[in-house]
C-alpha cells in the first residue's frame, strides 16, 4: 500500500511539473470581496477552506481526510477612519488550556470566532489595534494560513510562539500600538510593534491580574531583505509563572529563489525551550513552487533524547486563480527511542 501511494503521488507530481512549463502564466489574486456599502462606510466578505488528506508510516497515527479550515472574513471600515475585521472557523477546534503548571484540560470549540478587532490610524506613521487577534511574533505565525508555502507551520511556532503554545491560533486579546518609517528608497523600512495581551488566549477572560506585554521590531535594508526581533514578557496561572519568549527571523528573496529562517527560545517558570527551521522555496513559474525546510525543536533544555527535527520536500501547484493544491513528504527524526516516521500530506485550498 505504501509503495502505491507513494507512486501516484510521484506520478502526480512529474505531471504538474511538465505541465507547468507548458501552461499560461497565471496570477494569484486577493480573496474576492463584495462590497456593500460606499461613502464613508464600506463592508466586505471573503475566505477560504482548505482540505487535507495525511497518510502516515506511523501504525499508531490514522490516515484520514480532513476539514483542516474553513473560514469566513468580514471586514470593512467606519466613517473612513476606523478599520474593522471579524473571521470566523466553522471547523471544531481542540483547544488546551494551563490548569496549573503540571495539569492541562483540553476544550472542543465550534465555531470559533478567530479574530475581532479594530485598527485606527492617527498619521501615516502611528496606528493602534484593538481587539482580538495575532501577537506580534514570528513572521510565520502572522503569515495568513491561506499563504503558508508548506501546509504545516514549524515546530517552533506551534510550540513556542505564545498565542499557538497554548493552542489559541497565535491570537490573544489586547492592544497594539505601531510605529513605521518608509525611507525615500521604498524598499527600506523601520517598523516597531508593541502592545499588552491579558496572556490567556482566545474567546476567555485572563486567569491572573498580570499583563503581558510583546514587542517587534521589524527592519528592511534593502530590496528583498528583511530581518526582526520579537520578545514577549508574560504571567501564566493564578502564581503567575514566569512566560517568556524571544525570537529572531529574516526573509531574502533573490529573483525565484527566497530564503526564511526563524529561532525562537521560550522559559515556563523553570522549562526552557527552543527551536529553528530554515527554508528554501524556488518559485518555476507562475503555477509551480518547490520548497525544502529543516525543522528542529527541543522541547526542554533539562531532558535529553526528547529533541525532533523534520526534514519536508513541498511542491505548491497553482491551476486556477484562486485554487492551491499542496503535497508535502515529511520524515520525522527523534532523538528519543522512538522509530523514525515518514508522512505525506495533501491540501486542497479554495479561496473566495
């Protein structure tokens, strides 16, 4: 059985790739939106779903097909001063929440509201955001899951990243508060970042008086660079343990080929943390992209043997508009005793 799977999806892929070089160039648009309203106030809808299919060389681990998203985007603006975006997933979500320290309780959320907030712009320098939504921290967490290059984000987002750690989709409910600078050269750019979060995640109240607060400062020098660094200082529990995170990532593109890598090190009270990944993606045209990336977690500095890296081959395939279907091969090496594992992941995206 393996040995088919693995021959179709072979076979799948030589043909994307010798029709890519044949096809017409095509373009990736914006999630369409309709307009309801002009003047001075406006509204708009989009989204998109996605549909995974995962087999694994794991005997513990089911092949299975999934609704892996499906959401809706409401936004629009008021008075042509304040910004405005609700989104939504109607896909059950698992989300795991601090009981204490040693102790956590996992609760099945569905639907679930994801973000809501709103952003006001007091200059072309200085805006502000309120609400529910993404901490800035790390460029993969704030990159839409409808523009991932692989369909899984990296370890060291989902694990350390606060906002994913504790299974709230990197969101939180809080204020930002942003500052950029545009230099005459347009490629080059300052921008700073920073805000307080109640540290507890989405859809529930904070567990502690205490709040968190992140900054990030983001800078690009050139053309096609960026770099940036994030730090988060939080409280967690009713002792108020210390949760702390800092991380570091940059992006290069060179004509078809880019570059990204993320580090990102996390202390809960006295468990320390940390991981890597570095990518490569070669865009061929229009309508086929190929990407490798090594990813690497150590989950506690204090253990040995409990590290995991993972190797992943992508290849991101573009037919229409507003269609992506993605195939990643991933092998999954562990330090521990546990057997090394091969996986194949498909993902069927449609926006709207």
């Amino acid at each position: 059985m393996t040995y088919k799977i693995f021959a179709a999806i072979s076979l799948t892929l030589f043909s994307l790739i010798c029709y890519s070089y044949s096809a017409d160039e095509k373009t990736i648009n914006e999630p369409l939106t309709f307009q309801l309203f002009s003047n001075k106030s406006s509204f708009s809808i989009g989204g998109f779903m996605q549909i995974n299919y995962s087999y694994e060389s794991d005997k513990n681990t089911n092949n299975e097909f999934k609704i892996r998203r499906a959401r809706l985007d409401f936004r629009g603006n008021a008075e042509s001063i304040f910004k405005w975006k609700i989104q939504v997933d109607a896909v059950q979500t698992v989300k795991e929440i601090n009981l204490s320290q040693q102790q956590t309780q996992k609760v099945v959320i569905r639907p679930i509201l994801l973000d809501a907030y709103i952003d006001y712009a007091l200059n072309k320098y200085i805006s502000f955001r309120i609400g529910q939504f993404k901490i800035p921290f790390s460029t993969e967490n704030l990159q839409s899951s409808s523009d991932l290059d692989l369909i899984n984000r990296s370890q060291l987002v989902e694990k350390i990243v606060p906002g994913r750690d504790i299974g709230s989709q990197g969101r939180d409910i809080g204020i930002v508060s942003a500052i950029e600078y545009k230099f005459k050269n347009e490629h080059q750019k300052l921008k700073l970042s920073a805000g307080i979060f109640n540290g507890n995640g989405i859809n529930i109240g904070d567990d502690n008086s205490h709040k968190d607060f992140v900054y990030r400062f983001e800078i690009s020098p050139t053309k096609g660079l960026s770099l940036a660094l994030s730090q988060y200082f939080g409280k967690s529990g009713l002792n108020d343990a210390d949760r702390n995170r800092i991380g570091f990532d940059f992006n290069l593109d060179i004509k078809n080929i880019s570059f990204k890598g993320e580090y990102a090190h996390g202390k809960d009270n006295l468990i320390e943390k940390q991981g890597w990944y570095l990518q490569t993606k070669y865009k061929i045209n229009s309508l086929l992209d190929l990407i490798f990336r090594i990813d690497a977690l150590d989950p506690n500095k204090l253990l040995t043997n409990d590290k995991t890296t993972i190797f992943v081959l992508g290849i991101n395939y573009y037919p229409y508009k507003r269609v992506k279907l993605q195939f990643n091969y991933l092998r999954n090496v562990y330090e521990s005793e546990i057997n090394d594992s091969n996986s194949i992941l498909s993902n069927l995206q449609i926006v709207f």
